[in-house]
C-alpha cells in the first residue's frame, strides 16, 4: 500500500485531472457522453485514494490514542520500569537510601 505522501500526490493529480476535464467540457473538446464517461471513472478514482487515505488517517489516530494513553510500564519504557512498583516513599525521595561503605 503506498504511503501517506504517495496518496496526497495521487490525490492532487485526479483534482487535477477532474479540473482539466471540466475545463475541457466547458471549452466543447469533449461531447457529453465523453465527459460523463471520464468524470465517472476519475471520480471513482478519486474516490477510492480518499478511502485510503481515511484508512491511513484511522490507522494513524489508533495507533496515536494508544501511544499516548498506553501505560509505558507495560509497554516497556525503559525510563519508566518499574516506577509502578516503587512505594510513595521511593517516589517522593523520602526512602532510605543505602550508605557507601
């Protein structure tokens, strides 16, 4: 599947093209028929980049939500193991810490 930058490229041509293709009508290079046929197909196109590009933007908001919601304990932040195991005390800086002998 291409990638997000692929797909915004992929849907500024078919703009492109649907603007051509209104420009062509409107000057009479195209018949009706031509240009009922062709916007059809390039707004099918046009369409289905837009899925993909939802789909990206859905992927990318899941995988955001649990990133920022996940607990980094379990999801195995080096800065923050076992943090939950600490006591308030360990955590105020109130524990005893050991002497240097």
């Amino acid at each position: 599947m291409p990638g997000l930058a692929a797909l915004e490229a992929a849907r500024e041509v078919k703009y492109r093209e649907l603007r051509e293709l209104e420009l062509d009508y409107g000057t009479g290079k195209l018949s009706r028929e031509d240009y009922e046929a062709t916007g059809a197909t390039l707004r099918a196109e046009a369409l289905a980049i837009l899925d993909r590009l939802e789909s990206l933007d859905e992927a990318g908001a899941e995988n955001r939500e649990v990133e920022i919601s996940g607990d980094p304990v379990t999801a195995g932040d080096p800065v923050t193991a076992g943090v939950a195991d600490m006591s308030g005390d360990e955590m105020s800086g109130d524990a005893e810490v050991p002497s240097a002998v």
